[in-house]
DNA sequence: CCCTCAGGTTAACGACCACTAACCCGCCTG
DNA sequence: CAGGCGGGTTAGTGGTCGTTAACCTGAGGG
C-alpha cells in the first residue's frame, strides 16, 4: 500500500521481476505459484501474462540478466584497473560483494534453478557463468602465477561460494553488519586466494595452518 | 529388471532415500515425482508409501539425517583430538570436504530444500545446523583467539559456502582430481580463516594480500 | 465522438500430482 | 497346510496450477 519510496519510473515488468525473485528464491520455482506472484504487484493471477509469455519466461529473464550484469561489470573492473591485477582482483571481489549483499534474491536463484530453463536459455547463462568464472581465473592467475590453472579455476569457484554464503545466514543479530560483512568477505576472500599455491608439504594431521610463502 | 550390481544390505529404505537425495537436487523437491523416485528404485508409484509416510517424510528425513550426522562427526572429531585446537580445526574441515565430495546431493539439499519442511522438523534440522555451526565457532575461536565472535561466526558461515561449492562445479575436466580438490579445498579454508583477523587496516584498492601475523 | 489498445478482470480447462483404495502374491511361521 | 504380512500392483480421486478465453474499462488521438 504505502509504497512511499521508489517513485522512479519502475515499469511494472521490472516490479514484476523483483517480486518473482524474491518468491522463488524464497520458496523455490516450483514452489510459487503465478497468482502469488501477481498478488505481490497488486494485480491478480493472469493479468501477469500481459507481461510475459509464461512463468518460465520470468525465470529466464531473471537468470539471463543476472549474469549479463555481473559478466559486465567483472569486464567494466578489468578494463579500468587494467595495469594492476591484484587492484583489479580488489575491484572484482568488491563488485561481486556488493551483488551478493545487496541482490540475494538474485544470487540465489543464480545457482539454485538454472536447471529450470529451456535448454536455450539455460545454454546461454551458462555461456555467460563461464565466461565470468574464467574472467576471474585469468586475473587470479596473473596475482597467483604459480598455481596451476586447473587448481585457480577450482578456487575461483569456491570463492563464489564464500561469497554467494550471505543468503544462507540466519537471522542478523548475532552477525556483523553490512559494511564489516563486506570488508570482512573481502579478506577471507583474499586469504583464500593466497592460500591457492601453498606448497602442498603442510601434511594432514598436523595442526600446523599452511605456511605461506613470504612472497 | 537386471539389478545387477549393489548386493550389499542396502536396506530398501536406504536405496530409496539415496535416490530421492539425488533427484532433490537436481530438480528440486517440487520438481520431483513420487512416481519417478519409485521408477529409480525399480518399483513405480504409490508403492513408496510402504516405506514412508510420504514425499515430506523423506526429506524430512534426509535433511535430519545428514544433520545429525554433520553434528555427531562434529563432536568426535572435537573430543577425539581435544588438546590442540589447530588440529581439531583441520580434522573438522577434513571431515566437512568428505562429506561434500562424497554425498553431494545431501549437501545441496540442506542449504536449499530447507523450507520445504514442516515447522516441528524445519526447527530440529535449524537447531542442528545451529549446533554444528557454534561447534566450529569455538574452535576457530581457539585458534584465532583476537578475533570477534560475530566475525567467526560470519567466517564460518563463509567458509561452509566454500566447502559445499563443489556441487556447483561443472563437468570435470577442466577440475582437479578428488584427492587433489580435498587438499585445495583444505588450504582455502585454512586461509579463508586465516584473514578473519587480519587487521582491518588493509586499504581496499591496495592490492595486497592480507597480512597474517607469523603467530 | 468513436475507436483502439494497454492492461486488467473472472471463469474455465486440461494436465499433473500426491495420496488412497482395493487387490494380489510369495514367504515365513506355527 | 493355514494364514498373516511385508511389499508390491493398478485404478481412481481431489486438489493445485499454468495457461487460455472472453469480457471489461479508461485514456488518448484523429
């Protein structure tokens, strides 16, 4: 009702968007069904189809711009700070943070219902996915020469889940707020990166952590 | 028809439940029928309910199950080597990547079909992952004792979102081994940890990895 | 002033699906 | 050999859901 901020000129099909985001991500594709999803926007049931061409047709808009956005954005960071790799590596983590923080809605549903596409769609981000993942490679390569690459590329995906974990998080209270979570993500992702081409010797069993080269 | 492999006691229950976990996640519980989860075990349809009360019952138990067991491996681990707290760590972390190489389905679904349960069970699987989850905050804490409390806990969180990425990987190939990821794996969440309390004067833009004190 | 048309509405339809009912059979026990 | 019973089967049922059909309305332009 009292929708007092966003007056922007937010078209329908975007507030459409958001609110089946948020639906899915919280209960699943299969779980909403489209009259939820049009009583989220204030209009009821199939008025929805005057938007888009089904419920599928929502999921993939949502995933295909998800990872457009984020494939852009990773390019616009690597273009900017493009002599040095480990300020570019700050500006990726930084960037793919604040998406993580600020649209998990988006994150989630980015890695939970992509087998829910067409395959057409599905194709596509998963096109787009690659090419962000080996985005990140080839610049955690250029600040990790050492490591393999198999090894980097491995990393770079676990370091998409230690970013993307934010969504999952119980109730905040016991849990720092926006801006340390962020500095905070950001260190453990870099203490993860550094810790990619320790030399395999640290042996299991002894409690030692990792020694790292003083580089 | 041919089952010919797979003699062992494998109760019908367990084989039922194996293959519910599996196609959980990949399609989701509401993607699921109960009628293709009979055809994976060789009986079709309704004969399931010989063995569970319905579709919400084996999720239910699933997500429990492998709770309980995350928890109870946990607590082992923790008494069995209760001195140093550095190798309760690695034995922790050790225990967690054998669970997410080797029974990856479980894994997705406890971070993702959660809500899908009644509230009396979806209460229990919380108050278990709550457990297991203060479980490693303790230890951390112990090991990287300057550290905030809430910021452990945030690592954590972090660092079990690294831990249970492998799902998310692609097809292998381009991917390590499984001995090969279970050491990487274990590298990065001790670095990941590391950097928790790094001090927080490392500037965003520098590209330096965080500094870690030689302890 | 009509006419179009964007953007709604409600009603209905067909598919799917979890679950139940009713029946069946082979094995073990007494 | 009787009979219970664990573990199946197929047919059916009620409900939900995505989608379509048919109808309505208010605003803007010629």
């Amino acid at each position: 009702m009292s929708n007092a901020h966003a007056p922007a000129p937010t078209s329908r099909r975007e507030q459409i968007l958001k609110e089946a985001a948020r639906l899915f991500a919280e209960r699943g594709f299969h779980g909403v069904g489209v009259d939820e999803i049009g009583a989220a926007v204030g209009i009821s049931g199939p008025g929805l189809y005057r938007h888009f061409a089904g419920k599928d047709a929502m999921l993939a808009e949502l995933l295909v711009g998800i990872s457009e956005r984020l494939l852009a954005g990773g390019r616009m960071r690597v273009e900017e700070g493009g002599e040095n790799p480990a300020a570019v590596l700050d500006a990726l983590i930084d960037g793919h943070i604040d998406f993580a923080l600020d649209d998990r809605p988006l994150i989630t549903l980015h890695d939970r219902e992509l087998d829910r596409l067409r395959e057409a769609d599905r194709k596509r981000v998963r096109q787009l996915q690659r090419q962000y993942v080996e985005l990140w490679v080839q610049v955690v390569r250029q600040v990790h020469a050492e490591s393999a690459e198999s090894e980097v590329r491995a990393a770079v995906h676990a370091v998409f889940g230690l970013l993307n974990s934010t969504p999952h998080l119980g109730r905040p209270g016991s849990l720092p707020g926006r801006p340390e979570m962020a500095r905070l993500l950001h260190r453990l992702a870099l203490g993860a990166f550094g810790a990619v081409d320790a030399e395999a010797a640290a042996g299991a069993g002894d409690g030692a952590v990792a020694a790292r080269r003083a580089g």
